[in-house]
C-alpha cells in the first residue's frame, strides 16, 4: 500500500520535481539548525528563540551564509556556486512553503510534458540566467529562493496553456490553477526588485515554450 502511495505521487508530480521541491524542505530544516552562537545572539537573547525566529522568518544558518546570492561574493569572490545554491536556500518556513507548493503544481505538468531531464536542466538554467541578470540589475541586494525556477516554468505553462495541451488540462486543477495566479500577483508586488527578478524569470519561461513549441515538443 505505501508503495503503491509513492507511485501514485511519482506519477501525479514528477520524480524530479519531488526531489527538487524535497531538497528545498531539507536545506530549510539544516539551515535552521546549523547556525553559529554569534548570528543566533544577535537574532535573539534566547538561543530557543532565535532558532524560532530563523526557522520561521530568516536565513542566517551557515547554509545561508555560504550559499545565497550576492553580486560582490560571486563576481569579486569568485563564489559561483552560489548561483546555484541560493535557489534551494529560503527565508523561513513561509517563504519556502508558498514556493514549494507552487513549484509542485507547475513543475508537475512541465515534467510530464518535456521529461525529467530537461524538466530539470531548463529548470536551473532559467534561474541561474536570471540571477546573474538580478545581480547586474541590483549589485546590493542579497537574496535566496526558488522563485526564479518557478516563474520560468510558469512561463512555460502559460504557453502550453495557450497551445490548449492536454497535459496542462488534465494536470492542473482549478485550485492550483487560483494558486499559482495568487502566487504570482503576490511575488509580483513585493517590491521593484521582487517584480523584476519573476518578471525577468516568466519571460525566459514564455521565451522557452515558443521555442519548444516550435521545435515539436508541445505536439
């Protein structure tokens, strides 16, 4: 029975978008627990609070320190993994559950469309682009999430969803679909840099499906 539950949520969201969206719940939980007495002080006087305070609302554990995105750590310190780690770090446990489960539901019907491989390759490339562009835009700004990846893949059901495929109509429930529009209109109005960085993303997403439209992979 539990095997055949595991089948059913492979076959329902994708084994490769299960892993992604997992990998993000298990870098949160370490990064709330690995974090060093002198950032756990300055967030709260008791220890048990701050560990409260960066699970709920923060990123200061070391996976923080040493993964999220920042123009100066990337380019002037040559730490380019960042532009691959910040996308599975996230500012607490709300801003990785809003993005996980938008994640599940459009990367679900991406995955069943294109395949694993290169639901997973255009996934971390469209985020990678666009956080050397972010970081060009705004050389200030520090910043983690998987928003990126998710706006590119939105992008890309939008288009499906214009071409009227199948998969995004049988995929897609009406509550996810109120969803993922609420997801974006709220990730589109938390601020200019906020609206860019998703805004940047869903173009490269549109940009994507036109062109895997026009190379035969939406027929």
């Amino acid at each position: 029975m539990e095997q055949s539950r595991k089948g059913d949520l492979i076959a329902k969201y994708g084994l490769v978008n299960i892993i992604i969206s997992a990998t993000n719940v298990i870098f949160l939980i370490i990064n709330s627990i690995i974090v060093n007495d002198t950032t756990l002080n300055q967030l709260a006087s008791n220890k048990y609070v701050a560990y409260a305070l960066n699970f709920l609302a923060g990123c200061e554990g070391k996976l923080g320190i040493l993964g999220s995105l920042s123009k100066i750590k990337v380019f002037s310190d040559g730490e380019w993994w960042r532009l691959f780690l910040h996308m599975y770090l996230h500012a607490g446990i709300l801003h990785m559950t809003f993005n996980v489960f938008a994640l599940l539901f459009v990367g679900k019907v991406v995955e069943k469309k294109i395949g694993s491989f290169l639901y997973i390759l255009l996934y971390h490339l469209i985020a990678v682009i666009n956080a050397i562009i972010i970081c060009v835009i705004f050389p200030n700004s520090v910043s983690v999430g998987a928003s990126a990846g998710i706006f590119g893949m939105i992008g890309i059901v939008c288009v499906m969803k214009w071409k009227k495929e199948v998969v995004y109509i049988k995929s897609l429930s009406k509550g996810e679909v109120i969803y993922i529009i609420a997801f974006s209109i709220l990730s589109l109005l938390l601020g200019l840099e906020s609206f860019v960085t998703h805004f940047v993303a869903f173009m490269f997403g549109i940009v994507v499906g036109l062109l895997l439209q026009k190379n035969s992979k939406f027929e």
